[in-house]
C-alpha cells in the first residue's frame, strides 16, 4: 500500500506545475502578474462538476470544455481589461490591480453559478470533491498517475513547440522582443493572443483534474494564487521549464514539509501550510531573484567540487 501523503504530494505537485506553466505564459507576454490565474483553474473545477454530476460522463471529458472556456476567460482578460491599459501606457502597478480585479469578477461569477447549480439540478457546488467519480488503476485512483503524465507529455510538448516550429520561433522572440518582432513581420498580437488561451487553458485542465482529488468551491482560487506564483518565481518567473521545476518543488514541499514538520512538533503546524509557499518567495527574491532558471549553475557546481 503507498502512504496516501505521496499520492497527495504527487498530485499536487503535478498540479501546481500545470498551473505555474500557465502563469510563466501569460507573464511572458505582459510582464504582469495576473492575479485572476488560480480562479482560471476553479474555472475548469466546476466544468468538470457539471460533466460528472449533471451530464454524467466521465470527469476526464471535461478537460478539452476546461481549456477551451478558461482559455476563454483568459483571452478576455488579455483583450478587453489588459490591451487597452497597454495601449494607454498604464503603469505594471494598474495592470496588476486590473487583473485582481477581474479575479473579483470571476470569482463572484462563479459563486452565482454555484448558486444556480445547486437550485436547479440539486447538486452539492461548495466544498465538494469528485473522488468518488475517479477510476483506479493498480489500486489507486487514476488521477494518481494521469497528473504527473500529463506535465511529462506537456513539457515534451513544449519542448517540440517551442524548439521546433516557426509559432514556437516566433512566441519565443516576441516575448524576447516585441518592438523588434514586428519589423521582421511577426503577428505580435496574434502570439500573445494564444499564450493567453495556452495559459488560461492550462489553468483549466489543471483545475478539472484537481476535483478528482481536492476540494472544489468558488473561492478556491485565492487559496490557491500563492502556491502557484511560489512555483513560478522559485522557477524563475520568464521560464516555462523553471515554472514545472518550481511547482514540483512547491508542491513537494508544502505536502510532505507539512507532514513531517506535524509529526516532529504535532499537527496544530498543519494550520500554518500556507506559510511555505510564502516563505519560498521571500527567500526566492532575496537570494536568487532571477529563480532556478537564473542561476549559474555549472558556477555552483565547480564551486561545489572545490568545496
């Protein structure tokens, strides 16, 4: 029998990771921070209530639904709310202040949601988990391996992308160099317009595959929002592969830290998991800004030898 605390740490991990991907994308393009991420992903946690309890198929079938609307959302945010202050030149401090903003709308537009869930189909939308719904595979819930599979093939996926395509060329000097991009003939625009469904859509699936396991409620995602820029500034915050290396850390961390540290000084430490993730950024911006991605770390590792 595998310890419940690793398949809780593997999932959330792999989960985490998802997310941060997502954030790494869409921060690439505006260089804002958008605090409406996390709510993206509850988002695609009620796509997949609606596919189990009313439409009653597998949970699975909602992840396409979850990226195409979170995608969606997303791509809104970027067009209406995010555009236009670019345009008029609004300081990083408003655009971080209208994505939080629009978090607000999202999340009071879910919580209407829940609302009607509940009164029209008599289904149970706060504080509701779809283990129950999950298959199992060698004894334990698919979810368990279907997780970390889906960063490995998304990160191979990336890789190909982003390494191997003239879109993936093109994405990576428009983010690079966006005034320099558009004298070469790249569609600027259209490139940051699908980082944004990539990164809102990611966000989805991330949050239909985390019913299976977590519990799902219309505020889930201020809970969520520190853990998922913990792993994107650990990761370095400008790397799409430090982001999957800084949610695995995260994510390991807040799961099996808190069990060990509850087994060494008692279970009132439990309370307190949400100081992890904040202690990792505090840490984060005084030692190495710049996250995984930015250190040198063939320096280290000579530095390390002589040591």
């Amino acid at each position: 029998m595998v310890d419940p605390i690793f398949s809780d740490a593997i999932v959330f991990a792999s989960l985490l990771a998802l997310l941060s991907i997502g954030l790494t994308l869409t921060y690439l393009t505006t260089r804002v921070p958008n605090f409406a991420h996390a709510s993206f992903a509850t988002i695609g946690v009620y796509i997949a209530l609606v596919a189990t309890r009313i439409w009653e198929v597998s949970p699975y079938f909602s992840l396409p639904i979850a990226f195409v609307i979170s995608g969606l959302v997303a791509v809104a945010l970027y067009t209406f709310i995010l555009k236009p202050l670019i345009r008029r030149r609004a300081s990083q401090a408003i655009q971080m202040i209208a994505t939080l903003a629009f978090d607000l709308v999202v999340i009071a537009m879910l919580n209407i949601f829940a609302d009607f869930v509940v009164k029209t189909f008599q289904v149970t939308s706060r504080e509701f988990t779809l283990r129950s719904y999950d298959a199992e595979l060698a004894g334990l819930p698919m979810i368990v391996f279907v997780a970390p599979l889906t960063i490995a093939l998304l990160a191979l996926t990336l890789f190909v992308v982003l390494k191997k395509t003239k879109f993936g060329i093109a994405m990576r000097a428009a983010t690079e160099n966006s005034d320099l991009s558009e004298t070469v003939g790249i569609n600027v625009k259209m490139v940051y317009g699908v980082s944004w469904m990539l990164g809102g859509g990611l966000a989805g699936i991330a949050g239909a595959l985390m019913s299976l396991w977590f519990q799902g409620d219309p505020n889930l995602g201020p809970l969520l929002i520190p853990s998922v820029f913990a792993a994107s500034i650990v990761g370095g915050f400008m790397s799409i592969y430090g982001a999957i290396a800084g949610g695995v850390l995260i994510g390991l961390t807040e799961v099996l830290g808190t069990r060990f540290l509850a087994g060494e000084f008692g279970s009132w430490l439990i309370a307190y998991r949400p100081l992890i993730p904040l202690v990792f950024i505090v840490v984060t911006l005084m030692l190495a800004p710049r996250g995984i991605a930015g250190l040198k770390w063939s320096r280290l590792w000579r530095h390390g030898s002589r040591v």
